[in-house]
C-alpha cells in the first residue's frame, strides 16, 4: 500500500477507486513518516524545499501545474518530479489563439470606437496564411499548431533539439525574420531565461506580434517596452517581469500590448483536468508502470 498526501476532497476524488494507494488528506505544510508520494496544491508559497522537509521516505512529487520551475533543483535527488503535462495546453492555446485573433482583427481598438460612439468601418489583417513560429513543441505548442491549422495559418513549431516536424532552438536567427507572429510557449529554464531580448527582438520583421503564455522572465521587459513604444512590434502578454507590474510600470501604458492577468490556463474545470493527469500518473506509480510526465534535468 503506497500513502498519498492530497491537499484538498478534489484530489481524494480524483484517486478514490484506485486500488494499492493509501489517500490522506493534509493541511498546511505535510509531515508523514510514511507518504511516498505527495501531491501539492496548485500554488505554493514557501520554499520546496522546506515543503517537504517532513517527508523522509517521499518517492514522488507530483505536480498539477505543466511548469516545474519552482521545484526544479529544490527537492531530494531521490525524489521524482513529475508535472501535470497535457491538462493545460488546450486552454492556454486557446488564449493564444485568441490574443492572436484579436491583435489581427483589432477588436480591442474596434470596442475603444463602441465606447465612444464611433461607427468607422475598416479592412483589418487576418490571421490566414500568417506564418506563426511557435517556441515550445510540447502540449501547449502542438495544441495551439493544431489550432491554427485550422484557421488556415502557417505553424513552425521550435523545440530545444531538431527533431521530424521541429526545428532547433539554435536556429532561432534564421527563423526569427521570416515570420509574423512569435508565440512563447516554453518552461522556463536556465537556458530560457532571457530569451527574449533585445537581440533577439531586433531580428523579428517589422509590424510581427510577439505572445508569451510562458513566463515573465524568458522576456526582456525594457527590450520589449522600446520596440512597443517605438511601434515596431505588437506584442500579447499573459505574463509579465515583473509579475504583477507595480502601478508605475510602462506596461500598463505601453501601446501595441494586449495584457492578461496571468488567466491562460484559469478556465472552468481546468482544476478536474489537472486532478485527472496527477491521479492516472500516481496510478502509474503506483503499479510500478513507466511515468508520462517526469521532469528530468533543467527540463
């Protein structure tokens, strides 16, 4: 019998029925001398470290986020980190999809006119035949292709090595200028941090829109701040360095930037999905079969 630590009726939900595991409920910080797996809540706000420091025969962490960066490098070596890959990469391709819709069809300066009581009726962009280069070939990468595909839009999926279907990190110069649209859509990571800079802006074609549904700090903010300003680029930002930007910040009067809250993946019933992937994982674990979702390295 394997001790699972939940935090919450939603995950002994999601584990009731499976046979071999032993689900216990805990509050606050978990201490149990027996748990081999643990699964935390969504958000946690002390060190990984120090959460699991009760725990001394844990085995596997197991996460219902799809980022890890908080807890990579922070937990035993011993300990498997495992995310919850393939429970949010619909509804944040979504988001991006939709910030991308917007930009091109200006609904935002379009609802600006409503406000004011302007009728002017003008031609916009489209995203057909738009070639998007999408930076992050997992879920949320393949899911938002699958996405655009359908509107008729031209993906280029980039992962960290080549592979059939995918190109290498390392030919981001090359790709960068052939395309309209840049769609951040990795973990972040040693390499990732700072991706975005202003190197990396300048090498993007005049009037491209840049989407970061990743992380705030793979971007360079002052970087992208100049070029919105300067109206070079375009840019929709799920998340922000930082995060949130105090009142004074020029993000918030920044032109050319459609801005979210940090809500891509905050949608109805986005916590039964995430349950879902934890619990068939664990129950993997638990009958000794290969994880899906195990972070290795930097990952």
């Amino acid at each position: 019998m394997i001790t699972v630590l939940v935090p919450d009726e939603q995950g002994e939900a999601a584990l009731a029925g499976y046979d071999g595991l032993e689900v216990v409920r805990y509050t606050g910080r978990p201490v149990s001398e027996h748990a081999e797996v643990l699964m935390p809540p969504f958000l946690v706000e002390t060190d990984p470290a120090e959460f699991v420091a009760g725990l001394p025969n844990l085995r596997l962490i197991q996460l219902l986020t799809a980022g890890a960066e908080t807890w990579v490098g922070r937990v035993p070596p011993h300990v498997t980190l495992g995310i919850a890959r393939g429970a949010h990469g619909g509804s944040t391709a979504e988001w991006a999809l939709a910030t991308l819709l917007a930009v091109y069809r200006e609904l935002i300066p379009f609802e600006r006119d409503r406000a004011t009581r302007t009728w002017v009726r003008r031609p916009t962009e489209t995203l057909i035949d738009k070639k998007v280069l999408v930076i992050g070939a997992g879920d949320l990468g393949t899911q938002l292709k699958r996405r655009l595909d359908a509107c008729d839009a031209v993906t280029t999926l980039v992962g960290v090595r080549a592979r059939e279907g995918v190109h290498g990190v390392d030919e981001l110069p090359q790709l960068l200028g052939a395309h309209d649209a840049v769609v951040l859509m990795m973990p972040l990571t040693p390499a990732s941090t700072g991706m975005v800079d202003a190197a990396f802006l300048s090498r993007m074609r005049d009037g491209a829109v840049l989407v970061n549904a990743a992380r705030g700090k793979v971007v360079d903010t002052d970087s992208l701040v100049a070029e919105l300003t300067s109206g070079r680029l375009r840019a929709a930002l799920d998340v922000t360095e930082p995060e949130p930007p105090p009142a004074d910040h020029p993000l918030w009067t920044a032109p050319n930037l459609l801005l979210t809250p940090h809500v891509a993946a905050s949608v109805t019933g986005f916590q039964a999905r995430a349950y879902a992937v934890a619990a068939a994982e664990i129950a993997r674990f638990a009958a000794g079969e290969p994880l899906h979702n195990v972070v290795h390295g930097d990952y």
